[in-house]
C-alpha cells in the first residue's frame, strides 16, 4: 500500500524532514475558505464543474464574494476571483497553485459537491510503500499481521458519529480522504474542528494546496449500495450536511517535505481544519449537528502501555469502494522512518487508499476515548497502516486554529 492518500480524493504523500519547531500551515477564506498515504484517487470528468451556482457568501447577484483582502492576495498571484467559481479554480499551472501556509483559499461553491460527484471521487495515483520500510531497526518492531478491516453497521452515525469523509480536488481530479470531528478548547460543546491527515489538504513538496475541500459526517449513513448511491439524493449521501472548510493547517514539516513516495513527511502528516456549512452559518456547530466530537491525545502512553486501538475510514482501493465505512482494531507497534524523525504507531489493517486522514482512537489518561493518530502509509499489499504519534507539533498546529476562532 502507498501512502495512505486520499482517494483521489483521498491520497496523499509523506516527506520525511528533519524536526524544526511547529508551524501553520494554511490562510483561510472565511467567509469563502476552504493524503492519506490511503485515501484519495481521481475522479472522472465532472460536468458538476461547469458552472456550479453560488457560493461562500452569496451576493444579490449569486456571485462568489470573497473578502477584499483575500481577493488582494489572489490577484497578486495572478488569479482573478471572479472567475473562480466558473472554472478558473481547474487552473493548476504550477504559477497558479498556491502553496505556503499564508497561501491557502478555499471559496465555496454551491452544490459543487453534488451526489454524483461524491460518488466517484476516488484516490490519486502514487508509488507503493514497500512492506519493510523501517530506516530504524532499533525502535521498529515486528511487521504486525494483518487485520481484516470490519464494515460498521448502518447507521454509522449511531456508533462512530465524529467520522465521515472529505473530499477535495487536486490536479488529477477529485479526490477523498477520510476525516474525525475533534473538541475545540477555545468552544466547548461547539466545535467546528475537523482532524485529518496533511497530504488530504497538501500535496508537500512539489506541489500546494488542494481546492473545494469539504467535510461530509456520517457519509453514506445508511450504507447503501453503489447501485442505489446512483439514485441517490444528497440528503441520503449526506445526511448532516456538506461543511467547507474556511481554513486549514498542517505541519511546515509536510509543505516543505511531505511527497508521494515513500515514508517521507509521515511523521508530519495530519492537519486540522475549522469548517462552516456550505448552506450558511446556522445556529448549530457541527459538533452539535453530528452530537458529539472526539478530544485529541497529544501525550499518548508509550506503546507498550496500549492495549488496543483502531483506525476508522472509507476506503476505496479495491476490494473496496470507497462507499462504506471500515475498522481496525490492534494493539499498536512502532515504525521508525529516520532516527532523526518522530516514531510512527503501526498497526494490522487491510484498509486502502481513501482511509488516509481517518482518526485512531484509543483510551485517554481518564479513560475515555481519544483521537491519537491518523492513517497517513501502508504497504501496496494492504497488510498494514503507520500513522504519526501526535506530539508539541501537532499540539501547535491544534492550537493554531482554535486561538484563531476563539473570539468568534
């Protein structure tokens, strides 16, 4: 398995970097905003792109209105905002994509994500992680045996609430990853944060951001098939609704190194998102929308200390996909890229491209569940996932983003 990246809408790279002091990673739009080594691949043509309507904050013309300041800083990129909505955000000369952490814009537009092209985003072709990729025998242990992924039963938002999928595009089409709802410090009970991994939101170190990033919890709830997905309204695919995220962050380790290959960025690779509905603010956060969020672990217990965790998403690699919600469960080893970069958690898991991002639950200090990790690699053969340890890094980028809403 690769990288877990999104799936086409859902793949993503890792770039192992020396570790340098945590840094943002993303500029949002708010009212116009915004790989898991398994998550993501293209999708087809879309004529859901043509001219999707409306937009971030609708004007009485229909027309996308992005602030001043951010129209500012597009222009001086050479984009012109009032064509975004009409195409110009399928624009990915490498002049036009925009990719240091001030950078990041995410407009939304209406309806883009329709069922249709929810349904066949897929993930993003990338070189295979071969099976034995320690670079540090000394703190990596045995190569667990895989474990079947389980399908969760219907409706999903009865046992795993804070999951769903995101989806976004990149320049080889549209792309998935998976996605978990976590507690925001700075809004107790009203969180509109969202955890995933880096390479769903940045291609690393060759490229920048992807574009229309959106977050759908509880995605195909009531498990239908992909037959019936073809009928489907967006009320069934989406039944909580679609949220745009207004601003996004991930390491500076994973902009500057992260990649398609290999293991490198992986000890780097998550990112945190702050999303708004697509259908206007409302009264309910999301984490009020979907009941419940998932508070995150940034000083798990030593491996040795774990019994047991497991890795949640939607992957879409064959055997499967991409429709259905999947879980691992295992007692976690560790995975060593670098002896200069972070240990890895590593568990048994059959799950594919498109479970990239997907968060790792395991008991907290109190006992509770707590998100700890996310997918990010895994082996082409599919026997296993790697996922960072969250540490002063992760804690920042966290951080980052609830400061920044906290008066709001």
């Amino acid at each position: 398995m690769r990288p877990t990246r999104p799936n086409s809408a859902a793949r993503g790279g890792r770039g192992a970097h020396r570790r340098t002091s945590p840094m943002l990673a993303a500029l949002g739009l708010t009212a116009a905003l915004a790989l898991t080594a398994t998550a993501c691949g293209p999708g087809g043509d879309d004529k859901a792109d043509a001219k999707p309507t409306a937009s971030a904050t609708a004007g009485d013309d229909g027309g996308l209105q992005i602030p001043d300041d951010i129209k500012d800083r597009l222009k001086k990129h050479g984009i012109d905002p009032d064509k975004w909505k009409n195409g110009e955000w399928k624009n990915w000369d490498k002049s036009k994509w925009l990719r240091e952490a001030k950078d990041f814009v995410n407009p939304i537009i209406q309806d883009l994500w329709d069922p249709d092209r929810m349904r066949k985003a897929d993930k993003p072709p990338q070189k295979p992680v071969p099976n034995d990729i320690s670079g540090d025998k000394g703190v990596t242990d045995p190569t667990p045996a895989p474990v079947k992924a389980r399908a969760q039963k219907a409706p999903y938002h009865k046992s795993l609430p804070e999951l769903g999928k995101l989806f976004f595009d990149g320049p080889q089409g549209s792309m998935v990853c998976s996605a978990t709802v976590v507690k925001d410090p700075a809004h107790p009970g009203k969180s509109n944060m969202v955890w995933t991994a880096g390479h769903c939101v940045h291609a690393g170190a060759k490229g920048g951001w992807y574009r229309n990033i959106a977050f759908v919890p509880s995605y195909n709830n009531s498990e239908l098939s992909l037959a019936q997905l073809q009928k489907a309204t967006r009320q069934q695919i989406a039944p909580y609704g679609v949220f745009w995220a207004d601003w996004a962050q991930t390491s500076q380790q994973w902009i500057q190194g992260g990649g398609p290959t290999g293991g490198q960025g992986a000890p780097y690779d998550f990112a945190v998102l702050h999303v708004t509905p697509e259908k206007g603010k409302g009264d309910k956060s999301l984490e009020e929308t979907v009941g419940t969020a998932l508070p995150v672990d940034f000083n798990a217990p030593a491996v040795p200390k774990i019994a047991s965790m497991t890795a949640n998403g939607y992957p879409a690699a064959p055997p499967y996909d991409g429709q259905k919600l999947y879980q691992c469960k295992d007692k976690p080893g560790r995975l060593s890229l670098d002896a200069s970069t972070p240990t890895m958690y590593r568990l048994g898991c059959t799950m594919t491209g498109g479970s990239s991002g997907g968060g790792w639950i395991a008991a907290g200090a109190d006992g509770k569940p707590a998100l700890v990790s996310n997918t990010s690699i895994g082996p082409v053969t599919a026997g296993w996932l790697a996922g960072p340890r969250l540490g002063p890094e992760a804690k920042g980028v966290y951080d980052s983003v609830s400061n920044k809403y906290a008066g709001r």
